[in-house]
C-alpha cells in the first residue's frame, strides 16, 4: 500500500474552516453518514448543496449533570444519575429518530423491543444508512452562545424533509430569535452575508 504527501496534506491537515455550513436555512441537503462512536458519542454528518459541511455531536449518555425539577408543593428534587442518563439518552434518540421518521421507518423501528442505548443506536443507523442516498433534507442552523459559530439546536427541530418546488417550512422559535440569531464576531464578509441572510428571514 502507498501513501501520497500532497493528498494528506489536503484531506487531512487542511483546516475545514470556511466549507462549513453556515447559519440559515438551507434546503436541499444530505445526511452523508451516521458514525457511533461507542461509549463517546454519535456524529450525525451533513453536507449541503454547495458542498459545505456540518455534524451535530450526540453525545454518549452519562448521566454527569442531574437536573432539579420543582415539584407542585414547592419542593425541589434532583434527578438520580440513573434518571439523568435515561433523559439525555432519550434526548438523544430523538435525534436519530426525527431522521428515521423522515425517511419513512417509524413504524418498523417503533417495533423494536426495548435496547440498551447503544444497541438501540446501532440498529436505528443500520435501518437508516440504506435511506439516506436518496433523500435530501431541510436544515436550520443558529449561531453557538458566542455568537461566533452556526451551529444545531438542542431539539431536533432542525431538519426536515426536502420537497423540490417547495420553499422550507423550518421557523425560528422565540428563543431562538432572541438568542441564536445574531452574529456577535469580528465584522467580516461572511458575518456580513449572514447578517443579510438574518435581515431577510424575518421581513
């Protein structure tokens, strides 16, 4: 086997900044894999009809940061670890399955028999792979905390199924609008050509 310099070079130490997809909607895009990392997390691929691209990160479920919740008389409860886990497990799923309903297997997977997380993965990933070829998708990407970087909300209400004529039906919710909408970097062409792109989504 042989290795050529000039191709690592450019496929693998060339920084991908500036190819990835920007903030906005954007509509005829692909899923190009799905890749479960077992134990760390899942890497949902995108790329969209420009060649740029982007991955939403599922993060393996732990179970390292319970959340409280306040209870009607008052009180306030933290989550077991064992509760956490089983919440940022489903948040996750959701994920997988938003895409897996988008290609039409809900109804085969909502058969399966209850799994544990990874095996539930595995099987989602293998019944979607054969799919994902031929459908396009909808995206809505926001910026991160900082206002710097496009990223993927939190709820998988980012994506949706793309239909040639049609434009997205994809919205900015409240918050996002409020938080996730402004580029707050450094002034330069792209944040201006985002900030256009802002300007007219909400006209």
């Amino acid at each position: 086997m042989q290795y050529q310099a000039n191709l690592i070079f450019e496929n693998e130490l060339t920084p991908r900044n500036g190819v990835k997809i920007p903030f906005g909607v954007h509509k005829n895009c692909a899923v190009t894999s799905i890749e479960h990392k077992e134990g760390e997390y899942v890497d949902i691929n995108f790329e969209d009809s420009e060649g740029r691209y982007h991955n939403k990160r599922l993060w393996e479920p732990k179970g390292t940061y319970p959340a409280t919740v306040k209870l009607p008389d008052g009180t306030v409860k933290q989550e077991t670890p064992e509760q956490a886990t089983q919440r940022e497990g489903t948040s996750r799923l959701a994920h997988l399955l938003k895409i897996a309903d988008l290609v039409g297997l809900k109804d085969q997977i909502s058969k399966l028999p209850p799994m544990a997380y990874s095996a539930l993965v595995n099987k989602i990933i293998e019944l979607v792979k054969p799919k994902l070829a031929q459908t396009k998708f909808n995206l809505k990407l926001i910026y991160d905390a900082e206002g710097v970087y496009s990223v993927f909300g939190n709820f998988p209400d980012y994506i949706e199924l793309y239909v040639e004529g049609e434009e997205p039906k994809l919205q900015y919710s409240k918050w996002e609008k409020e938080n996730r909408c402004e580029y707050k970097g450094k002034s330069d062409n792209s944040a201006a050509s985002n900030k256009e792109e802002l300007d007219g989504l909400f006209k």
